[in-house]
C-alpha cells in the first residue's frame, strides 16, 4: 500500500519537470533580446597580409576578418564542390589548381592548393559574403601582394561581348596570362561587360573573357568565350567576342519551305558569317526519285531579311501610289492624322531623406553606342542560310537538302542530308460578291 501511495507523487513530479523543460524550450525560440535586428552587412576589418606588402617568406593563409561571424554557405548549400559556398566569394590569382577557401565564423582563409610561389598574387573579394541575418556583403576589395617580384604598373582593361546574342557579358571571367605561362590574373567583368585588371607587369599577355555559367572560376570547354594577344607597356584596352569554341562539325538540323521559290536550313550550331556558301555546295533534291532542283543562290539569314524587307517596302510603295490615285479611285478617304502624343508627367520628386522606401544602388553606366559600334565590327553569325531556287516547289511533295561544307565558327567543316516535305496549295477563292445594291432615293417633297 505503501508504495501505491508514493506512487502518484512521483508521477506528479516528473510530470512537473516536462512541462518546466518544454516552457523554457518555447520561451527560448524567437529573435533574441538586445533592441531591432541587425540589418547592416559584414564589413572587412583587415586583411593580412595588407595591400602592397612584400612578404618574401610566406606560409600562412590570407586572412579576411569580418567584423561579425559570416555564413558558411552564402550562397545556400547548393550541390557542393567546386564553384560552391566561399570559393565562389574570392577570386586569389594566379594559382594553378583552384584555391582552399576555410571559414573560421568572423574569419575567411585563403590559399592555394599549390602552395605559395614566388609571384605576385592578386586576391580579390568579391561581393557575396553573409551575415547570419542574410545582410550582404555588396563592395569589392582587391589586394595585393608579393612574394618577391616587384609589382607591376601595367593595366589591362576592357569589354566582354557577346558575339552571336549581340550583348554585353555581364559577370565575364576575366584571365590575363603572361606569355609564356600558362596560369594568370583573374578579375570579374562588371554588369556593364567591363572589366580593369592593373598592377600588372609590362609584357605580352593572353587575355581571355569567359561565360562562367558554373562559376567554378575556369574556362570550361562547352563555355563561350574569346580570346586576344596583347602586348602592354602601361595601358590597353580590348575588346572581346565571346562564342561557342565547338570542336564538332556542324550538321543540318531542319529544313523548311519559305515560299516556292525558298528553302530555309537550319544547322545544330552557328556557322562562320565569313564563309561564303557557294551553290555548288547545296543540293535539293525531289523524292523518292532524287530529281535535283537546281539552286540559283544561298543567302545568309541577314541577307535574307534585307531582301524580303526590300521586296516588302516595294509591295507598300506600290500599293500606296495606287491608292492616292485619284483617277483609278476618286472616292479615296482622307487620311486621318494620329492622336497626339499623350501630356508629358511632370517629374516624381524626390522623397524626403530618412523616408519612403529603400533606394536601389545605381546600376553600372552602360555605354550603349560603344557596343554598338563594336558589335557593329563584326558580321554577325547565324545558324541558318535560305536556298533561292530557279524552279518553284511542289506542293505536298517530299524534298531532301544535301549540305557539303558547311564551316562553323572555330572552322570545322561537316556535311549533311536533311528532309522536308511542302505543304498543300492554298487555294485561290474565285467567289464574286456581288455589290451591295445602292439605297433607294427618297420621293420628293410635295
């Protein structure tokens, strides 16, 4: 009886001690106590060794001290490896075989899987890094350093392009190698396509300007990218045309009827707008009996254009004489002008300081007639070319289009059968709608 009786107690008590523990886990979830949340980024306190330091003997890591603990995945966890988490933050160069990049809270360390060399490295922290509420890091801050050569005066600047979508490379890896090495100085282009690489040594370079899709910090092999020699005394700058470097011939993709008198070809990759297409190198041919139709010119996809437009502008220009003709048509509308253009708004003023929302950072000065221009430099590649035939198509019959010779960009040269069939005849409509017949005069007036 005895220990039946103590037995509730016990119960009671343990009871006691799990509602005691779950309370102070529930009061202990929410934001911490000590006034409004944290909403400035991470700022660099120092970096060692310092910019302009001449270390001849080096062994320790890069240090970047943040003045607060950092996350160790700014990024998100993403799928790990290389072009993942810190890595992605820091470009150290040059250093063959990529980097270690550690995280020790309020500290980042760098340094190369190779070890340290006697050279002057470049480390540039690129604007990325997290603090444990999401504030971003959002400047770059670029150091120098040697470990016994003397630092270089020289610069390198420029733009990314890209050559085929005629547009600026926004966040281009940029590497400038000094010949004859095999390893150089990285930097990020900005959103504008440009980039500015200095305190470099006079010399010859090899610069390149990669589309970085992975950003694993490398030129990848199915990546656009392009390429210059330069030779640098103080300053220079580039310009460079990114592209697809396919080392596979290319093949005809598609086929399709533009007209009667047209065939559109289409390849699996752009092709050398500097290679003209003879007609000796293309072949329509009518299945199944092979009957050749011969071909009276190829015409890139530009030039194409250029004459239909041309061909178009003629069609409008006739149509227009006819309809202000008065003799042919003497009842002609008149034209109506167009509305006119709506009231200018008179400009929003600016909010007051300390209210209305947060403004956004001014975006990078794009200097749009430069690229322009420099696009304007180059013919422009495409992936297509447009058959003129001497005899016009069949309708609902099946075609083949041999291609031999075709060149891509990197200078490959495939060859290539591909078919097409026509579709059926639009027939013509011959219905007469006869006029409406005219309404009735009303008698006169008594």
């Amino acid at each position: 009886m005895a220990r039946s009786a103590r037995r509730p107690g016990r119960q009671a008590q343990v009871a006691g001690l799990l509602l005691s523990a779950l309370a102070g886990a529930c009061a202990s979830v929410g934001s911490p106590p000590g006034g409004p949340p944290d909403s400035l980024p991470p700022q660099i306190v120092h970096v060692s060794p310092e910019s302009g330091s001449v270390v001849p003997k080096w062994n320790d890591d890069v240090s970047i001290q943040f003045d607060e603990v950092i996350d160790e995945q700014p990024g998100g966890t993403g799928g790990g490896g290389v072009g993942s988490g810190l890595e992605r933050e820091v470009l150290l160069s040059p250093a063959k075989g990529g980097v270690r990049v550690g995280w020790h809270r309020s500290r980042v360390s760098v340094k190369p899987r190779e070890g340290w060399k006697k050279r002057v490295y470049r480390l540039e922290i690129l604007p990325g890094f997290v603090d444990m509420r999401r504030n971003r890091f959002d400047s770059t801050r670029v150091v120098i350093f040697t470990l016994g050569p003397e630092i270089g005066h020289a610069r390198i600047g420029g733009i990314a392009l890209k050559w085929i979508e005629q547009g600026i490379m926004a966040r281009a890896l940029i590497e400038a190698v000094p010949l004859p090495d095999s390893t150089g100085y990285l930097t990020l282009a900005d959103s504008g396509g440009q980039f500015n690489l200095t305190n470099l040594q006079p010399g010859r370079y090899i610069v390149y300007a990669t589309n970085d899709e992975n950003n694993d910090h490398r030129r990848g092999l199915r990546e656009a990218y392009d390429s210059t020699i330069v030779t640098v005394d103080s300053s220079t700058n580039v310009a460079l045309f990114a592209f697809p470097h396919d080392t596979n011939p290319p093949r005809p993709r598609s086929a399709s009827s533009v007209d009667s008198l047209d065939v559109r070809v289409e390849f699996n990759q752009a092709l050398d707008p500097g290679t003209t297409i003879d007609t000796g190198a293309v072949h329509v041919l009518t299945l199944p009996d092979s009957t050749p139709l011969a071909a009276e010119r190829v015409f890139t996809e530009k030039q194409f254009d250029s004459v239909t437009t041309a061909a178009a502008a003629a069609r409008d220009t006739a149509r227009a004489k006819m309809a202000h003709d008065t003799s042919a048509q003497p009842n002609v509308h008149p034209t109506v002008p167009p509305p006119p253009p709506p009231p200018a708004q008179p400009p929003r003023a600016a909010p007051a300081r300390g209210g209305g929302p947060r403004q956004q950072p001014s975006r990078t000065h794009v200097d749009t007639a430069l690229v322009r221009k420099l696009l304007a430099q180059r013919p422009i590649p495409s992936d297509k070319f447009v058959i003129r035939l001497a005899r016009p198509l069949k309708p609902e019959t099946r075609y083949a289009v041999r291609v031999r010779g075709a060149t891509n960009l990197v200078g490959k040269k495939g060859d290539g059968d591909i078919g097409f069939s026509t579709p059926k005849a639009t027939p013509v409509d011959t219905t007469h709608h006869a006029p409406r017949p005219a309404p009735p005069t009303p008698p006169p007036p008594p």
